[in-house]
C-alpha cells in the first residue's frame, strides 16, 4: 500500500492518533514485522514515546513471533538525533553526553529489522527530553533503511507528532472503529 521505494531513499512513516489506546503502537509494529518480511528489506522502528517506550518490551516479549533481540548498538549513522535531554549528563571525563547516547537500537531476529529504545535510565531528576522538530536524524536513517516506522505517542500526551511531521513522508492515523465522537481525531489530521 505504500508503493515501491525509491532506490537509495528510505521512506519515513509516523504512525499518530489523537488520543492513547487506539492500537497505534501495535499497528506500527504490525507494519514493522510486515515490511521486514520483504525480501531485501531493511526496516527501522522507532519508538517515540520517551516515557513509556512500549516496542522494546513487546517485541523482546515475543520472540518466537518477532525474534530475538540483539545487542544494543548505536540508534544513530551520523550522530543525530530525534530528541534532546536538557540539561545534560555530564561523562567520566567532564564533558556533556550527547543526545544520541540516550537511544539504542536493537536487531530483530535475523532480519534486516531494527528497534529503537529511549535509555530512561539514564536520565537524572531535573533533567528533560524534548523531541526536536529536525530533519537530520530521519535523513540520514533514509539512508539506510528502506522503511522507516515512527510509533508517536497519542496527541492527548504528547505533541511528537506534530512536531516531527514536517519530516516525515508519509502519516497514518490510527482511530478507533467503536469510538463515535469523531472530533478529536479530525482536528488532529487537520493540525497535522
């Protein structure tokens, strides 16, 4: 349903719905393990929901379905990435850690298939994470990957979505078939 890929150009898709609860996460995933099937293809998912990162422990959950989870690596190519943690961690030697140390990627199973996770461990009281409207982190992912799947926390907790939409290639907005009240989620596809 997406169409073919353009060679050597990944594609960014954020997956977004107006309130929590609907399904978005697993949708993403659902999504993730489809593309990853592919033959050939290579698939990011990443989790943008920094205070509740649900991907990790789902798919980690399930590896007969999934597979198992690699080591953690770098979630980066080129040191960028989608959020900031103000003010700073400090390392062993003085010097504030970078952004990127806050995010991991793990390979899934034996595919071409990678998930993402925020380290909250590693962040300290005092310290905030804010997601960057930046164009830097998904380009150079587009590099490297053919799909890439973004899980963003619901609009009712989070304006993730919102700001990272102008990079993105493509939105898909999850609603729930039972609900009626169909005002939350059109005013949300209207500010996207």
């Amino acid at each position: 349903a997406l169409g073919k890929p353009t060679p050597g150009r990944g594609r960014v898709v954020q997956i977004a719905a107006a309130r929590s609860g609907v399904g978005t996460s697993t949708v993403a995933r659902e999504l993730a393990l489809t593309a990853s099937r592919r033959p050939g293809a290579s698939v990011w998912l990443v989790d943008l929901d920094v205070l509740g990162p649900s991907q990790f422990s789902q798919i980690s959950a399930d590896p007969d379905r999934y597979g198992v989870l690699g080591p953690p690596s770098a979630a980066t190519p080129d040191g960028s990435v989608f959020l900031t943690v103000q003010p700073p961690s400090l390392g062993r030697d003085g010097r504030a850690l970078p952004d990127a140390a806050y995010v991991a990627a793990y390979q899934v199973g034996d595919a071409r298939w990678w998930v993402t996770r925020f380290l909250r461990d590693q962040v300290r009281g005092g310290q905030g994470v804010h997601i960057l409207p930046r164009h830097d982190y998904w380009d150079g992912l587009r590099k490297h990957a053919d799909l890439i799947i973004v899980d963003c926390p619901a609009a009712d907790r989070s304006q993730a979505a919102l700001t990272i939409a102008p990079a993105m290639d493509q939105t898909v907005l999850v609603v729930a078939a039972d609900d009626p009240d169909v005002r939350s989620p059109a005013r949300f596809r209207d500010s996207l």
